[in-house]
C-alpha cells in the first residue's frame, strides 16, 4: 500500500504491532531491540 511506504520529508508516520497472542509481553519487554530495527531500516 501506497501510505505505507511515504516518503515525504519532515512528516513523521505511525504503525501499530500487535502480537496473535496479546497477553504475552514479548514487544513491551523487548522495545528498544524494536527502536533500533526500525532505524537501521530507515
């Protein structure tokens, strides 16, 4: 999709992650192993 790959200079963008099993604390407990991935892919 289109709105997911914006490029435009100065915006900033956001994406939700949800995990199939939503009790399980594997994003929260692991965040900034995330922040770094996303930008090294930026």
């Amino acid at each position: 999709m289109r709105y997911r790959r914006a490029d435009v200079k100065g915006r900033t963008y956001f994406f939700t992650i949800n995990l199939a099993q939503r009790h399980l604390r594997l994003l929260s407990d692991h965040v900034e192993i995330l922040r770094v991935a996303v930008k090294m892919v930026k």
